[in-house]
C-alpha cells in the first residue's frame, strides 16, 4: 500500500507535528507495512466472537475500607518545602500573597 502525501500530512497534522518533506516521505514509507497490517486484520472472519471491554479477566484487588492511624504530622512534613502549622505551604495560584 502505497501513502498519499495528503494521508501523511493530516496524521502529522491530527498529531500536531511538525515535520520537514524529508520527515514526511519517512513516513509515509514506515507508515504503509502499519496500515497492511490493519488491512489484514480487517479481512478476518470475526462474526462468531462475542464484542469485548476487557480480553482478560479484571478481579478487585483492593482491600477493604478501614479506618486506621495515620503518620504523625512531624513525620509527613519533615520534608516539606513549605510549612504553616500543620500544614503544607503552597504557593497562591490565582494570584494573592
């Protein structure tokens, strides 16, 4: 399969890239084997495979919901850059002080 130079220049248009006719006919000669590909793919007899979100099986590995202590403020802020009390000092970023 043989790239128009249109295909090449809206994909790296779609990709916001900027690249030089050198870049372009690169390409477009490394983008054709991708799209034969995608071709054959598409001449495969799919009908009798049921539509799918996941192709493997997706098990809830989180633990449960439980109240426990946290780490002691000293120890979370002792390598803050900023501090206000107990707290992280941020810089404003809406403007302010």
């Amino acid at each position: 399969m043989k790239l128009e130079r249109e295909v090449v220049d809206n994909v790296a248009t779609l990709a916001r890239l900027g690249l030089d006719d050198t870049e372009k006919e690169r390409m477009r000669e490394e983008l054709a084997p991708i799209l034969n590909y995608f071709e054959m793919l598409g001449e495969l007899d799919t009908d009798h495979i049921p539509p799918t979100a996941q192709v493997i099986t997706i098990h809830n590995l989180m633990r449960p919901d439980e109240a426990r202590p946290s780490l002691p403020v000293d120890e979370v802020l002792v390598n803050a850059p900023g501090r206000e009390d107990p707290f992280f000092r941020v810089r404003p970023v809406f403007g302010g002080h």
